[in-house]
C-alpha cells in the first residue's frame, strides 16, 4: 500500500497527560507515521482530544469553568505539549468539532433504520435537588462490599468492584452533596450489539491475524463471552444532541450521546476537520467506495481501549452497512505503571508531560518510552532504567559516536569530507553489516515491534562505535593519511545514516544532525543499502561538530527528581 492511515487513541480532555499515555498511544503512532513518511508513503496521522462524558463536566466545576472554556483551553494545551514532543500529526481534532456532531448523528440515524437501536428505560438515581439525572461518576456513597465511604458510582477505588450507582450505600450528588437523591425511570437509545454479533466476529476473524496477541485476546474474550446491547446516550448537558428527523428526539431534549459513541466516530470528524482546514478529501480516506480499499489503516492504543476499537466501534460502522474503511491492524499496549503502582496527580506519582518537558529534552523521554514499550506485559518504569537508557543508549553509544569523528574531521581535516583512499576490509565489512542491521530494523518497523526496533536501532549505533574503534583514524593520520581520509569520510556518512534511521525515534537529534551537517530533509530511509547510504556525504563538503547531543543524567538529579514526583531515584 502507498498511503497509510494512521490512528491513535484519543487523550481525554481532563488534564495533561502521563508518561504511560504517551508511550501507549501517540508516541508509538507518531514513530510509525515517521518511518513510513520516510519510505516514500502518503500518510495521515489523526488524533484529537476526547471532549465528552461525565469527567469534563466535573473537571470543568472543579476549575470553575464552563465545560466549552474549559475544553477549548484543555485542548491547546494538549495540541502544544504533543507538538513539544515532536507528536507529527497532520491533524489533532476535537470531538466536540461540528463534524463529529453531524457524524454521529447520521450513524444514530442510520443504525435506527437498520432496526439495530431501540428506546428502553433504565432506572437511574435522580438528584431532586440538582433537578437531574446522574451517570455514575456524578453519585458517591458507601461501598457495600467493604464500607470505603467515597465510592464512585461505576467502581470503588478501595476494592476494586465494579458497581451500579443504584448498589451504594447512602449516596450521594457529587454536584450539591445533596442526599436527596432517589430512583426515576428514565429512557434511554441502545445500540443492539446481539444483532450484528455475528457479523462483528466474521470480520475479526478476517483481521486478527495482523493483530498482536493482545488485542486478538480481548476481542475475542468479549466475543467468547456473548455481547450485550449498550445504552448509547446519557443524562447530561454537555455533549452530542439527539436528534430525529432534523430536531431534537422527543424525550431525548436533555440528554447527549455517550462518549463512548461518540470518541471512535472522531477519527473520521477529525479527517473531515483536516480537509475542510487543508482542502484535502476526507473521503479518499474513509469511503472505501471513493478510494479508501487502497490504504492501509493502523490504529495503536492502550488495553483498555481494545474492547470498544473491536466490538463497539465495528458495531457501528458494520451495522450500517455503508462502505466505510475499517482497520487492518490494531497496535495494543499494555501498561506503563510507576514503580509497579499506577501514576496519580493526587498522590504526586509519576511525571506527566509538561513536567518531563520541563526538566529533559523531548528526545530522552521519547527514547526511554520506545525501548521499554510496555508490548507483552505492564512495563514499570524506574528512575534507574531511565537513567540507563539515556547514559548507556544515547550519551555513550549514539552521542559519543557523533561528537568524537564531527570533532576528529574538525580537527584533522579542517571541518570537510576528506578525500583519497579506497575502501578496505573493514569498510567492506561494516557495509555488509549495516545492510542486515538496517533489514532487520526495517522488518521490525514494519512488524511495529517497538521494543525490537529499538533495539536493532542501537545495535546499528554499536557498529559505528565498533568500527571506529578497529579502524582507529588518530592512529592512521600519523602514518597513513589516505587511510584515516577513507575511516573519516565511512564515518562521517555514518553519522548521516544514523540522523536517517534514528529521526522516527529521536526527531529533535536527527535535526540537530542535518543542521550540522547541511543534510537535506526530509530524511529518506535508505533503500538501496548500506554502499549508497555511505556516500551521502561527498568530498569536500563543510561538517561541523554538534553540541553534545545527549548529556548524561547524573545520580544527584535523580535524587532531586525522585523527591519530586516520587520513586526511589537511587542509582
């Protein structure tokens, strides 16, 4: 396929997100956009902030806000930090945008036709003071498994166990404090999932095989386990309007659509946000009937994303049999956890964006969270792992290769690409083993295995560094000066492979790379091996060492850091 269409799980809109968010969703997604934008394909990458539901109602209260305010503030913040961290999306939506409104409601209306959603009633608790329905989050009480007096409506922090705000003990509005609170009829849409059950497992049988054990597991655990039909709207204000032949649903005036409807629809709102900003066809993207079959479309999001990207979402798009794309591979990820427990705001756990920005350069943060991408089981991350990653990967390995041959060529050859000499053993063998590194690094890319491929990346870094080391220009340039001319000129092309296949990875170094080296960009990903890449550099053209690369993170930091945000920071 020549154009890939990318998606990653949307950041919901209560706050900065944390380290493991990034490293589950947007960083993975934003690494596989780069590589394949440097194979030559067209790509779109699409993300967008997660807007409705019941927690930006009361993070809007709790800010003393109005939840629009509030949301379009959240959201700046969310599109900038992603920028600062080199996220690469060609659009970042939102899915409160009036495409997704429209979206959702033409699926409403046309999964009705289908005869797949139906009007029942629930019984809900009612707050007589508050004058409203409330979802889950928006009740407190007693647990009535083990007595923990400020248990949610949908699940008790202390215990663990899943409730129903109808199951609390003494509960309470989380709006008022109000206690007058009791047990209304209410009606509600609900998208008959037991309809299309068999068509949803015909078409995860048709694409499991490209997705990983983890995402297979879930899909086909909810499957296995028989497929309920789910409410699709809620008793709230803030959200998605009902309609029905172009007005509001009768009944429905003061209720919205569930976020959990309406979040995977925004992939294709945000798509349509970017082509009425950029002029581009959403269709071409979407409609497998104006294009879409001819594109591959990779999803990457965190576990507890699985169930709704396999199940729900086909449920909507399969059930109304229009001609829409659906997704070829989905990229699951565990958990990141801090320390082996989960990260907290509250409790001061763990670093969340902004804050990592604010001490660390973007690049050691997006280096750590690749090569221990939490793939095949919860990855905790350490202070101590940190410090390794960025020391041992990037300052020894990586920056040291950069800083000691750009210095080297300034010094000996006055800053350019020396001339003479004709390629020896050694060179002949480094050809030979950057041709297998970087075929291995490509399939591993290709694969989106995240941890591996940062491992054959390093590996590759290794045997500039074992090269070096063997040829040994400082000795050769005393005896031998064409010599040390044919190890400076391999070298140098080295560290211009490196910026190529590291830029994916490491975007702000490879930047910093071109600059010195006057590369052009963008950095195409070799193709024709090893022996061409090395001749990216020609005689004669002007090198300049870059500052260090990578500084070494010192025990004294992350004593101060662990302090912080927590953790034992202990070298």
């Amino acid at each position: 396929m020549t154009r890939v269409l990318i998606t990653s799980a949307l950041p919901y809109i209560n706050g900065i997100k944390h380290l493991g968010n990034l490293a589950g969703s947007m960083l993975p997604a934003d690494v596989f956009a780069r590589f394949q934008r440097a194979q030559g394909r067209e790509v779109l990458y699409i993300c967008a902030t997660d807007e409705h539901g019941t927690p930006a109602e009361l993070a809007a209260t709790a800010a003393g806000q109005d939840v629009r305010t509030y949301c379009d503030e959240q959201h700046r913040l969310q599109h900038d930090i992603g920028r600062a961290f080199g996220l690469s999306f060609d659009w970042f939506g939102r899915s409160s945008s009036p495409p997704n409104h429209r979206l959702t409601q033409h699926f409403a209306e046309v999964l009705e036709s289908k005869g797949l959603i139906e009007e029942r009633t629930d019984k809900m608790v009612y707050s007589v003071d508050d004058r409203r329905f409330l979802p889950d989050r928006y009740v407190e009480g007693t647990c009535p498994h083990c007595a923990f007096e400020k248990a949610r409506g949908d699940q008790c922090d202390n215990c663990g166990n899943l409730l129903d705000p109808t199951d609390l003990i003494n509960p309470y509005s989380v709006i008022s404090g109000s206690r007058n609170i009791e047990v209304r009829d209410t009606r509600h849409l609900y998208l008959l999932q037991t309809q299309v059950e068999d068509r949803i497992r015909t078409w995860v049988d048709a694409n499991a095989a490209n997705w990983p054990q983890l995402t297979r597991s879930i899909a086909y655990k909810h499957l296995d386990e028989g497929l309920i039909d789910r409410g699709i709207t809620r008793d709230l204000a803030w959200g998605i309007p009902v309609m029905k032949d172009g007005g509001p649903r009768p009944g429905f005036e003061d209720k919205v659509f569930y976020v959990w409807f309406d979040a995977p629809i925004e992939y294709i709102g945000a798509t349509v946000e970017w082509a009425e900003a950029t002029g581009g066809n959403w269709e071409r993207w979407w409609r497998t009937d104006q294009g879409a079959n001819d594109l591959e479309y990779v999803q990457f999001m965190g576990k507890d994303n699985v169930a709704f990207h396999t199940v729900s979402f086909p449920a909507t798009i399969l059930g109304s049999e229009e001609p829409w794309k659906t997704v070829d591979r989905l990229k699951a990820f565990n958990w990141l956890n801090w320390y082996g427990g989960k990260f907290s705001t509250s409790e001061r756990r763990g670093v969340f964006m902004d804050a990592a920005i604010e001490i660390l350069p973007p690049d050691l943060w997006r280096w750590y969270l690749t090569a221990n991408a939490p793939e095949g089981s919860d990855t905790a991350f350490t202070w101590e792992q940190f410090q390794s990653a960025v020391n041992r990967d990037l300052a020894d390995v990586l920056g040291n290769f950069v800083n000691r041959i750009a210095k080297f060529a300034e010094s000996k050859f006055g800053g350019l690409v020396p001339d003479g000499g004709e390629a020896g053993p050694l060179e002949i063998k480094l050809i030979s083993d950057l041709d297998a590194g970087i075929a291995d690094l490509t399939a591993q890319m290709d694969a989106i295995e995240v941890r591996k491929s940062a491992q054959a990346l390093r590996a590759l870094w290794v045997l500039g560094n074992e090269y070096l080391q063997a040829a040994a220009p400082w000795t050769a340039i005393k005896t031998d000066p064409d010599r040390a001319a044919v190890i400076v000129r391999t070298a140098l092309n080295l560290v211009a492979l490196y910026a190529r296949l590291s830029a994916p990875f490491i975007p702000f170094a490879a930047e910093r790379i071109v600059a010195a080296f006057g590369l052009e960009e963008p950095l195409h990903w070799p193709r024709n091996g090893a022996a061409e890449a090395l001749s990216t550099l020609g005689a004669g053209r002007t090198i300049s060492a870059p500052e260090v690369l990578f500084r070494k993170i010192e025990d004294e930091q992350l004593a101060a850091w662990a302090e912080q945000f927590g953790g034992s920071g202990q070298a």
